[in-house]
C-alpha cells in the first residue's frame, strides 16, 4: 500500500487491511478512524511479521499503532519496522500499537517518529523533495494523550523481545514510556 488515505468514519482503519502479513509495507500513507483501532498497517490484529511501515501519519481517538491499533494474540511474532511516522490520538498510543495483550512482540525497531500529542496540537508527517521525512505541528482542539508508548501504549500480560525504539519523540499527559505507556504482568528483555 503506497501513498493512500484510509478513513474509518467509526472504527478499524489500515494502511494495508485485514491482518498485517508477511513482508506487506505501507509507505506514505495517511490512516484515520473517528473513534478507534487504527493502524499503518491493520485497524486491529494480524499478524505483522517482517511488515515495513514508512512516512505514514496514524491517527485515532484511542488505539492507534503504527502497525496496528491493537494486538491482542498469542504467540510470538517478529514484527519489522516503524520509522518516519507520525502516530497519535488520546488513548493508547504506541510506536507498533496502542494496546498490546498477551503473546509477544519480537525484533520489532520504531525509529525516527513522534508518537502522542500535545495540548491544541497533533504532528503529520511530511516528504521532502529529497525522500526524506520531517514532521510539522497541527494546531486543533483535542488535549494531551495518555497511555503512550514507544512500542505500546498499553500492554497487559503480553513481552517485548529486542525491541529498539530509536530517536523517536513522546509526548503523553500522563503514562508515557519509552517502550510502554501502562503495564501489568508480561516480560520485556
């Protein structure tokens, strides 16, 4: 999927559709869902192994990944690649996905991203003339965002295994982290 808009006037928007894949890519796509489950790749689930998200802006509500709005299988899955992407909402917001419940998340990299938002603005990702992305500011209405992550926004009983997030900018009101927003149980090594 390359250069598409996505739009989901409720819920479940994806860059690329159905379930994430194998070695599938979104590149320069804009993914919106008024009021859930957004993805670059898939609104909600699949199964992102070796997947490439790039230059995409993702936005809803709540739940909004750069893979997949949410995750929520078991077993292991070697995810692929996030990078130049701009990632935000209110609720559960994560570099791969907004929320994450068990299996887990291997080898996945986040990289040169803003997941979140500030108060009165979101950021939307822009190609250059030389294919190189930068990010701009949008100044709206909506305040800060909680439960943001790196990886996940939130994550109950699931793992992240070499994970690497890298220059990659955060902004939550409340429960940001680097890897994970919120989390209970699982394992991250």
């Amino acid at each position: 999927s390359e250069n598409n808009n996505v739009y989901a006037q409720k819920s479940y928007a994806g860059g690329f559709g159905g379930g994430a894949g194998y070695y599938n890519k979104a590149i320069d796509c804009v993914v919106r869902a008024d009021e859930s489950y957004a993805g670059g790749l898939c609104g909600s689930g699949g199964d992102p192994n070796q997947t490439e998200v790039a230059g995409c802006t993702v936005s809803a509500p709540q739940y909004a990944g750069g893979f997949s709005g949410s995750w929520v299988v078991g077993g292991d899955y070697w995810i692929g690649y996030v990078h130049d992407c701009a990632v935000y909402g209110n609720f559960d917001i994560g570099g791969m996905t907004g929320y994450q419940e068990n299996g887990q998340l291997r080898g996945g990299y986040v990289k040169h991203c803003i997941v979140g938002r500030k108060a009165g603005a979101h950021p939307e990702v822009r190609k250059n003339a030389d294919g190189t992305y930068s990010f701009v500011w949008v100044s709206d209405s909506d305040g800060v965002a909680m439960r943001v992550g790196g990886i996940a926004g939130s994550s109950i009983g699931a793992g992240q295994v070499n994970m690497v997030v890298d220059d990659v900018e955060i902004y939550a009101g409340e429960s940001g982290g680097g890897v994970v927003g919120t989390c209970s149980g699982g394992t991250s090594y």
